[in-house]
C-alpha cells in the first residue's frame, strides 16, 4: 500500500492538519521518502486506527504518545493497556503470576525486595507460591527504571510513595462520598440509583484522575526544577515529552497556548 497524505487522511477520515500534528508531536512515523513526495504504507493506517481505538477508550493524547513510545520500545501492548477491554480504559486487570515469572519480569529481584515490593503494594505474595500484581504498569515501571540503572529499591520506594498517597486521597474522597451521596440515597431506599452513580462515576473518576495528576506532577516537577542543581535538564526533558494539544468534538487536533 502506497499512499499520500491526502490519501492517508481520506481512508483515516482525519484532516490532513491533524495527521502532520500527529507528526509533530511523534504519535505517526514518517513517510517513506520519494523525492519530495512522503510515501505512506499499510503500517501508518494501522496506527491511525489504533490511536483512534484508544481515543475512543479515553486516553488522552498524552497517554497515546507514551503508550506508543513505549510500545515501539518494546514493551508488550497487552501489558500496557491490561486485558480488559471494558470502558474503564485506565483501569488494569490484575495479573497473577509465578515467581519464574516476576523474576523474568524484575531480574534484580531478591527476597528482600519482594518483602519490599509487597510493602509498597505492588505484589500479593499468594499461598501456592504465585504472585498477584494489582497494577502490571506499575511493575513495568519498576523494571524499566532497573533496566536504565536505577537501584530497584529506589524504584519500589517510589512506587510506594505513590500508593500511600493515592492511599490517603481514596480514604479522604470515600468519606465525601459517604456521607453527602451514599446516606442520603439511602436513607430515601433508592440503592438503585446508588449503584448505577457509582458504576458510571468509576470510569469517569479513573479518567479524570488520572488527567489531573499527569497536568499536577508536570507543573510539581517544573517547580521544582527551578532549585535543582541540574534542573535545566530536567526543564528540557519535560518540554520534550509534553504533547500540549487540545482536540475538538470532531477529534481535530490545535496546539495547547499557555
């Protein structure tokens, strides 16, 4: 399949604007070159579908930049994504694995660390020897700061600081939800309406979470680069890897002005 961009754009039914600024920010990689003409094959229609599959199960485009990145890195999408295809698109099914398997996953994995890991509540040491990994990203996010020399105890630390503090927000929010939504439903016996508010705001909360947190660890990790040594680097990295994009109802893609 040889296509041109206005091709592209036509089987994709994207505008042509919104395919160069999936250029720009690297969700789409380039044409094939002939001449001055940019070629484009089977492989970039399949990417457009993709990245309209996971528009459609709410990541942003923030979150599609990252996953493909990591995807064209190597990691397994499967992994990535969970193997759940219900709407609450950034939720994971847990995993349960075998101790071949997470040191398959964690090669620098010794039995202190495993005490370490299930302190931080990343693994659930099971009975029968096996392991259930509530959040596989979040293991992958482990390994890939081992794998680029990071000590895996700095890595677990990390990863325990976030669960405590999502720890302390869920324990803070479930008692807003109690008392102003649960008692007064059901008090009025409408238990009902209760659970149906509380299966749609789960995927809306995931969502909006999940969003909130990118925006504040971003602005929290500029702030306080401005008092480290290296905090240039650490600027730079970060304006690299943001996509500051907005899109509108039809999925056209501008540029995000701050």
């Amino acid at each position: 399949m040889e296509l041109t961009i206005d091709e592209l754009a036509s089987r994709a039914q994207l505008p042509v604007r919104t395919l160069r600024e999936y250029h720009s920010m690297r969700l789409l990689p380039p044409p094939e070159r002939r001449g001055r003409v940019g070629v484009y094959s089977s492989l970039h229609v399949e990417r457009l579908a993709l990245i309209g599959r996971l528009q459609r199960r709410g990541y942003s485009l923030a979150g599609i930049k990252d996953l493909l990145a990591a995807w064209d890195a190597g990691a397994d999408m499967t992994t990535l994504l969970g193997v759940d295809s219900a709407p609450a698109a950034l939720d994971e099914t847990p995993q349960r694995i075998t101790g071949a398997e997470l040191r398959d996953r964690l090669p620098a994995l010794t039995a202190a660390a495993i005490g370490q890991a299930a302190g931080a509540g990343l693994l659930v040491p099971l009975p029968d020897g096996h392991y259930l990994v509530r959040s596989p990203a979040l293991l992958a996010l482990a390994a890939d700061g081992a794998r680029a020399g990071l000590p895996l105890a700095t890595m677990l630390d990390l990863i325990a600081g976030l669960t405590q503090g999502i720890g302390a927000l869920a324990d803070d929010f479930a008692g807003h939800v109690v008392e102003q939504i649960a008692r007064p439903l059901t008090a009025s016996g409408d238990g009902e309406k209760l659970q149906s508010l509380l299966q749609r705001w789960r995927v809306l909360l995931l969502q909006g979470v999940a969003s909130i947190l990118a925006d504040r660890l971003g602005a929290a990790l500029l702030a306080r680069a401005d008092g480290e040594p290296g905090g240039e680097l650490l600027r730079a990295a970060i304006g690299r890897i943001q996509v500051g994009a907005i899109t509108d109802a039809a999925g056209t893609i501008r540029r995000r002005r701050s």
